[in-house]
C-alpha cells in the first residue's frame, strides 16, 4: 500500500470516528423534552402571578393570583387563588400532574358564585382557562411521551443557543396539529414555543421574556402568550417568588380551594 492512499485511508477513518461521535453526544428530539421536563424548579414554590390580558384594541385587564406548587416525587400539585379583580375573588384552580406514562393530569376550579368543585373533564381540557389565551392543558406537564419530538435545526434565538424541536400528538384528536419549541441548550428552558392549529396554521406563540437562577433552579418569572389568529395576549409575570420554603401538602385539597388562601 502507498504512503498516500495509507493516508486517504487514516483520514477517513479520523473523519468518520469524529462524525459518530458527534452522533452519539448529540441528544434525540425526546431526550431532550425529557431534560425540559425534567427540569428541577425546586422543592416547592411561593409566588404572586400577575395575569395581563390585553384584547385587540389594546383594552387590558388584570388578574392577581397567589400560586403554590409543590414537588412529591411522582407526582406534582398546583393550587392558584385568584385575589383581585372582585369578579373573579377567591376563584382557584388546582392541578395534579404525574410522571407516570399515559396518566392525564387531574384538574379542579373552584367557582365561588356555585360555591362548588368542578372537575376538569377530559373534554374540556382543550377550553381556555379564565378568559386567557391558555388552556386547561396548557396549564398542565405534558409527559414527553405523548407526543413524537424531532429535531428540526439549531440555531441562536435572543443569544442563547437553541435546539428547534418539532412535537406531534401521538392522539389523532389532539387541538394542535404540532407545535414547535425553541429549547436553551444546558438551560433546558422552552424560550419560545409556536403552536398550530387543526389545518397547520399558526394559532399562538408562547414566549419567555425573563427568566432567572433562584439558588440552583432555573425558573421562568415572565411570560407572554400571543393568540395571533385572535390579536389576544396574555402577560404572566411571576413575583415575590420564594423556593423550598416547605409549603404544607394540606395546602392542595378540594377542601383549600374552597376556604381560600
């Protein structure tokens, strides 16, 4: 053999060594869903929302709302108590979410005018929460497995390094036809995620304006979600925050959304 084709030779070994292992460390569209979802935010969290929603006249209204979240391992537990305005007063949500494969979240809204529970039927997931641009299952942790992730492109989005993934419902009933994610790289944070609709146009876009390292979490504190087929938006901005504070697990029952805060 040729001391110039030995060299062809070695260089494409080189070149084809280096390429697999690019491969191998580069992360798949549902490892990388996973590492969003799995994402830690703290033991518990402590926190004041302030709900903007903004019509297509540019008309808005404001919605305080006092929020607790609690890890429990295999599952995790949300409770929102709206504060003001007066026609929305002591109004709560509470959510269950699970890591277990294929089990939906469970969701409750308490109306104080019916002074009733309501559960949040399968059917009405799909409905948009208190007059915002966010549903029911929105609201909710949708489990990677749900849907079938693919990597459409990297590429830099507000400075930060980004993994575009593109998610399809693995049910065909689905109210998005797909939605697309911008992803931080080594954050795990969604910065912007668009959302289409049954016939593939785009519906809303979900951005996140800031977010901030509270100890050793990475927690977003404001985002904003855009309906465009409607001209609506609506503003979240999270404040007074505290994290791992050890919030009571009595706190998230049927029994506190009816007494309130």
């Amino acid at each position: 053999m040729t001391s110039k084709r030995f060299q062809i030779i070695l260089m494409t070994l080189i070149l084809t060594s280096a390429i697999y292992s690019f491969a191998q460390d580069k992360p798949s569209g549902l490892e990388i869903i996973q590492k969003v979802y799995d994402r830690p935010t703290g033991n518990d969290q402590d926190g004041e929302l302030t709900m903007t929603l903004i019509n297509k006249r540019g008309d808005e209204r404001v919605r305080i709302i006092k929020q607790y979240i609690k890890d429990f391992g295999k599952e995790e537990k949300k409770i929102m108590f709206f504060v003001k305005p007066a026609d929305v007063k002591n109004t709560s949500f509470m959510s269950w979410s699970y890591d277990e494969q294929g089990k939906d979240d469970d969701q409750w809204i308490y109306l104080p005018a019916l002074k009733k529970v309501k559960r949040i039927s399968s059917d009405s997931k799909n409905d948009y929460f208190m007059g915002s641009d966010f549903t029911y299952d929105d609201l909710g942790d949708r489990h990677p497995t749900s849907d079938s992730h693919k990597i459409l492109r990297e590429e830099k989005l507000d400075g930060e390094d980004c993994y575009v993934v593109e998610s399809i419902s693995k049910d065909e009933d689905y109210m998005y036809s797909r939605t697309i994610t911008w992803i931080i790289r080594d954050k795990w944070i969604g910065l912007k995620k668009e959302f289409y609709d049954e016939d593939d146009d785009l519906l809303k876009t979900l951005s996140v304006k800031n977010f901030e390292k509270i100890k050793e979490y990475w927690i977003i504190t404001h985002s904003v979600m855009h309906n465009v087929q409607k001209n609506h938006t609506t503003d979240m901005q999270l404040k007074k925050l505290k994290v791992d504070t050890g919030i009571s697990s009595k706190k998230f029952s049927e029994r506190m959304m009816k007494r309130g805060i």
